[in-house]
C-alpha cells in the first residue's frame, strides 16, 4: 500500500508543479507583452525635453517682456507700503500690469 500511496502523491504533486508551472507562464508571458521598444523610450525622453525647454523658453521671454516695462518707484513704494507687501511683490505685480498701478492695486486686493 505504501507504494500506491507515493505514487499518488507523485501525481498529485506533478498536477500542483503543472498548475504552478502554466501560472507562471502566464505572468511572464504578460511581462513580454509589455517589453518597452528603446526608440519609444528615447523618443518620449525626448519629448519630455523639448517641452521642459519649450516651457523654459517662453519663462525666460516673459520675464524679459516684464522687465522691459517701465514703472516708477514712487509706485512700487506706495503699493507696498499701503498693502503691505513686499517690495519684490509689488514690483512684479505693477510690471504684470505695465506700470498701471490701479490695476495693480486692484489686482492684488481681489
């Protein structure tokens, strides 16, 4: 009887190791599927670089744009010092506004 019995549990052992087996196979055939081409990964790196310098660009021709418009100091003082805020502050904020400072003041207290 002992040998019937081992030998059943060998089958059965071998069902579990093929269950198992086509389990595995399954997940790593999935993984294949997902392989990512190298091209499509240059190319989005790429994309992704092109637009960061596309981003950097148009900020660095806006900031140019703002500092091109001119603005009196006496404004810039009043804003800050009415508002209370920092000169940087009212300073960037009247220049958003080409030197209107009612628009400015209006702006900031909205």
């Amino acid at each position: 009887m002992e040998v019937a019995d081992e030998a059943i549990d060998r089958i059965e052992d071998s069902k579990d190791l093929q269950k198992q087996t086509k389990a595995f196979d399954k997940l790593t055939d999935r993984v294949e599927d997902r392989q990512l081409d190298s091209t499509r990964v240059q190319e989005a790196m790429a994309s992704i670089a092109a637009s960061a310098d596309a981003n950097w660009n148009a900020m660095r021709m806006r900031e140019k744009e703002l500092a091109a418009v001119k603005i009196n100091a006496a404004d810039v003082d009043m804003i800050a010092n009415e508002l209370e805020l920092d000169k940087k502050v009212a300073e960037r904020t009247l220049r958003e506004h080409k030197g209107d400072a009612v628009a400015a003041i209006r702006h900031l207290l909205h």
